[in-house]
C-alpha cells in the first residue's frame, strides 16, 4: 500500500479520535442552511485530516471545505473525496454508528476507500488495485503503525446464497421506493426478506462483509457519504450501481448530489 494510502488511513483514526473527545462531552449542535447538523466535531476531524492529505499533492473535495467550482475540478484527473464526520445525527443521537470517510478517486471512479467507526475502533480499508478489502480493529492504546494493524486483518468476502434477502435500510429513510423495491424482491426471488438496519455509511460495509445482501438507496446522498463505500464493495467484486445511468456511480461530478442507486452482487 503507498504512502498517500497510509497517511489516508493514519488521518482517519487521529480524526476519529478527535471525534471521541468531543463525543464524550456536551457539545453545540449548528445546522447548515440544508438543516442538516453540524458540531466542532465535524470541524476538528476535518481539520486533522487536511494536516495529512495535503502532504499528498492531490486535490480535496470535503463537506467541510469551501466549495470548489467545477470549472477546476473538472480539470483533476485524482482526487480525494472526504467526509469528516459522516452520520452526524448518529453522533448527535450517541448512538455510535458514525464514520470518518475518505476515498480516492482517479478518472472519476472510486479506486481506494477508508470507513473508519471511532466509537469502535473499527476500520474498514478496500483497495479497487488488488480487488481487497479488509476490517481491522485499531488498538486503543499507542502510537499506531498503519501496516502492522493489517497483520491480523480480517479479509472481507460478501454472501449471496442465503435463505433470506437482508437488505439494508436506513434507521432515518426508509421510504415507499424502498418499500416497493422490498416487495419486488419477494416476488422476484421467493425468498423472505430482513430488514437490516445501520447509520452512515456502514450500510455499504455491511454488505461488503457479507451482513446484508442489498443495499438500495432512495434518498438524497452526496459524493462524500458514498465514495469510499463503493471502493470496500467494489474491492470485493459487489456493483454500486446509479439508477439514473445503469452503470458504476461516478464522482467528482459537476454536481455533487447523488441520484438513487443499489449495492449488489
């Protein structure tokens, strides 16, 4: 793995560790103009992780950066997409289902992604590259080398012959499409179906580990909530696929608003 991987790794747990400090106090909660919330949570991790990715050369779309107009980036053949804090209401909720996102993008497709869940300690890595993801827990105690943690990694394989259909779903939308698409299944495959629910974007990892067999998505998502879930599950051979073109969801598009889409086998 090079170094600009390492060092997205490395800024993902200090970034998660500056999430904890503040998850452990009472903290402010502000709300952007869309009404989604904000806390200096969001802001620290940001903060920790451009110190490391602007050692990389390579430039940054983040939720808590400046908007950059497309007419530079449309002009990047590589970038990095970044959310600092994904699940904010999970964080709000203290409920422990929020990521720090990172992911890496060449000639607009997803090519490497770290999901890291600091209130568990848990990292999520996949690499398009070598078609590998992994599942690490992270030693709470130490200064952390990024390449002995993957000693003891867990490889993640995803299950598609099971007696039920798991399909994921949102804890805050589930919808009459996704309502629909359930009862599609049912009469497609015959099988029941379990709703499996999850915050952020460990929906992507469960279905990369083999926790969940769907992941259908009817409800608004940036760039940054998804990019790095679709490498873990495109590492493992499973298709994030945009409803509003029937191929692979590409990024760093003139907007970066995503259109609904299904993770798959």
């Amino acid at each position: 793995m090079n170094h600009d991987k390492l060092l997205a790794i490395k800024s993902s747990i200090e970034a998660g560790d500056a999430i904890m400090k503040i998850y452990k106090e009472d903290f402010e909660v502000e709300y952007k103009a869309d009404d989604s919330p904000l806390t200096i949570a969001d802001q620290n991790a940001n903060a920790v992780i451009m110190k490391y990715l602007n050692q990389t050369d390579i430039p940054i779309i983040s939720e808590e950066n400046k908007a950059i107009d497309y007419s530079e980036r449309k002009n990047w053949t590589k970038c990095w997409i970044v959310d600092p804090l994904d699940g904010t209401k999970e964080f709000v909720k203290k409920n422990g289902e929020f990521t720090v996102n990172i992911a890496l993008i060449d000639e607009q497709k997803t090519v490497f992604g770290v999901i890291y869940v600091p209130a568990k300690r848990t990292l999520y890595v996949g690499d398009v590259e070598s078609q590998s993801s992994y599942k690490v827990q992270v030693p709470e105690n130490g200064e952390i080398n990024v390449e002995a943690l993957f000693e003891n990694a867990e490889i993640l394989k995803p299950t598609t012959d099971n007696a039920q259909i798991r399909v994921v779903g949102s804890r805050s939308h589930m919808n009459q499409d996704t309502l629909d698409y359930i009862e599609s299944l049912k009469a497609k495959f015959n099988k029941p179906v379990e709703i499996v629910s999850k915050g952020s974007s460990l929906k992507f990892c469960l279905v990369a580990e083999g926790n969940a067999d769907v992941y259908p998505r009817y409800a608004p998502t940036m760039e940054w909530d998804t990019a790095a879930g679709q490498a873990i599950c495109k590492a493992v051979g499973l298709s994030v696929i945009s409803l509003d073109t029937g191929k692979e969801m590409l990024y760093n598009r003139e907007n970066l608003l995503n259109g609904y889409f299904h993770v798959k086998a």
